[in-house]
C-alpha cells in the first residue's frame, strides 16, 4: 500500500476573525471560540491533536504534549464562500470574488433564465431558504413558478417542490442557469434546492445538486489523479470542483454519514487522497445561528476522531481544516471572513509542531501532492520540511 492522505474539512468551522474582516463585516466572528463562550463545548480529542493549541478556546486547554501539528491559515481570496475556500486549498488563488446579487439578478439574467425553461420564476431576492419557501411555497404550488433566490455568498438558488417541478426538470433548469451564468455573471454555484410537503410543514429534502463553476487551471486533485493515484470525493466535494480531478465522487446525506462513507472509502483506497466535505455545521446550524445544534455537532464528529485515527498505517496523514466561518452567534445568517483551523496527524508527523499562521489555505494543497509525489499546484507552500521526521 502506497502513501495517503485524509483530509477532512468540517465546513465553517472558523477560528477568529481575518485582519480585513471588517470589510465584510464581520468584526469580532469568531465561529469556534464564539461558540464556546455561549455552550459548554467538549471536544477532547480535537483537543489531544492541538485543537486548543491554535487559539484560545473556552473548554479546550491546550494541550501540553499535542499530538499533531497544529496551526490556522489566512484565507488569500477575497471572498468568504465554500467555493472559494475549496479552491484556495487546492491550488488557486483568486485576484477577485465571485459575483453576489444582494438586490437580485438583473432582468436580462432572469428574462434569459424564463424564455429558456419556459417557466416565470418567483422571489429573486437573497432570503434565508428554509424562510423563503414558507413565504413563495404556496404561490409556487398555485401557479407551478419556481422560487428563485440568493445570499451572501455567489450562488444562483432555485427552489421547487418535487411534486410540482419532478427532480430531472429541476436539475435541467439549473442547467440551463450554469449555461447563462458565465463571464462577468459568474457565480460560484447554481444550486437545486427541491422541497416537500405542504404550507407551513414545508421540507428541504436531501435531493439537493449542485453546480459549481469550473476551476479555471488544474487544482491538487488533478495532479494526484494524472499521477495514477485515487482522489475520492465526499459529500459536496465532486459538486465543489464540477468532478474535476476525481477518481469517485460519494454523495452523503449528513455528517454521520459522512464520516461512514470516508472510513469506507479509506478501505478501499491503495495510495491517493480521500478528501471529505462535512456540511451539517453550516448547512444546518451556522446558516440557522443554532448555536446549540452547531456544538453537538463538533462533538459529534470528536466522538468519531479516535475511531478515524485508528484507521491510519504508518504511511497516512490525516488533515483536518475549514473553509471559512460562519458564526451562529453573529447577527444575520451568513458566512463569516476568519482563519481556519489546520491539524496534521500521522505516524510520520512531528507531535507538537506549531506550523503557526499560513497566509494561504493553498499550504495545505502543496503538502498534500507533495506529500503524494504529485507536483505542486500553482499557489501553496509545503509544508513537509516543517512537519515531517526524517528516517
């Protein structure tokens, strides 16, 4: 069996404001350390890796001998978005963010989208998702209209109830929008977002797609698969970077569900990179400022540390990092601009190495394909010399 790696990003997971996180308004985010002051926050075994070791954290001493390498890492994009987050760690760097629509798309994108899928749309607003169909829902089932809306972050959303839009049609319009979205209307994803139930007992269900624009030059996976090695994506990792650079892509249906299909996946991998994307803490209680929710999650996926650790041979390295924040205690229900945490562990990792303040997340996809004998991507510094023991 060939060399491995593991990366794990546990989606959101933010560790303190950027320098020019005023400029997003986003003074004082701090997702993990904000968390710990309003709940008592239990996460042990992040805290043996060196969890608490990366910033000051309220419940999470820092560890006196840590396990691993620890250090944050400075988002060099503009942007504060998944999209852009994932991209940074694999390679590229942004000059400019994606675009965002906080009055709406303009009528030329939206007249486009009506004529090509024979369907006047509903909303073009940002809004909250869960909030939104509550509001449109009802007019939607009337007239057959899909909800269209946005956010903070670039994104194209199109809502219908599967009952009314059948899941094929809907992902067909989105499509369509990736199709009309390109050059200077360029976001990040277009996203289905299908729906159940009746008004006021509306559902999201897990039939959600996205479609990512593609990334503009070879990123880490690519690397690593022109090298006959296995990239395995998890969870929205295959939607992230349109399938670019992928062996296999695996769908998840949660965290829990995640974590199961990674260690499946490691199973089965000889030499190459499992790369897991865990969303439940932004999909589901960043984005909802459920403080409580985003917690038992952290400990949740702490629970199931010891468990993946096991799973590593000698050869392995295990990473485990966000890709932006998104604070449950702040106001509003955006992403937040803040370091990220980076934890490196494996038989070959010198226990303890403060790898300090990275300027880019693109450190971790040179220490990866370094790491893989796969090159180096455009962007990064590998981290190896710092973090390795010498035979």
């Amino acid at each position: 069996m060939g060399k491995r790696v593991m990366l794990i990003v546990l989606d959101s997971v933010g560790v303190g404001a950027l320098p020019d996180a005023h400029l997003y308004g986003d003074e004082g985010s701090n997702t993990l350390g904000n968390i710990a002051r309003r709940v008592k926050l239990a996460l042990p075994n992040l805290g043996k890796l060196g969890l608490g070791n990366i910033v000051p954290i309220e419940g999470i001493a820092p560890a006196a001998a840590p396990l691993g390498a620890f250090g944050k890492m400075a988002e060099l994009s503009p942007g504060k978005d998944t999209t852009t987050g994932h991209w940074e760690m694999a390679g590229i760097v942004l000059e400019k963010p994606f675009p965002i629509y906080p009055e709406g798309f303009p009528e030329e994108i939206i007249n486009a989208f009506e004529e090509r899928t024979g369907r006047k749309v509903l909303g073009n607003k940002p809004a909250s998702g869960t909030v939104i169909i509550e509001e449109l829902g009802a007019e939607h089932l009337a007239t057959g209209k899909p909800i269209v809306y946005t956010s903070a972050d670039s994104v194209f959303q199109i809502a219908a109830h599967e009952e009314v839009i059948p899941l094929e049609e809907l992902y067909e319009m989105c499509r369509v929008a990736r199709e009309i979205l390109q050059g200077e209307h360029a976001v990040g994803r277009v996203i289905a977002r299908p729906f159940v139930g009746t008004p006021g007992k509306f559902q999201r269900t897990a039939n959600r797609h996205d479609y990512s624009i593609e990334p503009p030059s070879p990123t880490m996976l690519e690397l690593i698969k022109d090298r006959g090695l296995e990239v395995v994506g998890i969870g929205k990792i295959g939607d992230i970077y349109s399938g670019k650079g992928l062996t296999k892509s695996v769908p998840t249906k949660g965290n829990a569900d995640g974590i199961d299909r990674t260690l499946a996946a490691w199973q089965s991998v000889k030499a190459g990179l499992v790369f897991t994307n865990l969303v439940d803490y932004d999909m589901k209680y960043g984005h909802r400022n459920d403080v409580a929710g985003y917690a038992a999650a952290l400990e949740e996926f702490d629970g199931r540390l010891p468990e993946i650790m096991g799973q590593l041979n000698e050869e392995d390295l295990l990473i485990i990092t966000a890709d932006h924040g998104c604070d449950p205690t702040m106001p509003g229900t955006d992403h937040t601009r803040e370091y990220v945490p980076l934890l490196i562990y494996g038989a070959k990792v010198k226990a303890g190495t403060n790898m300090g303040i990275r300027k880019t997340f693109a450190d971790v996809g040179a220490t990866v394909t370094g790491y893989l004998g796969a090159g180096a991507p455009p962007n990064g510094t590998c981290m190896l010399p710092e973090i390795i023991t010498t035979d």
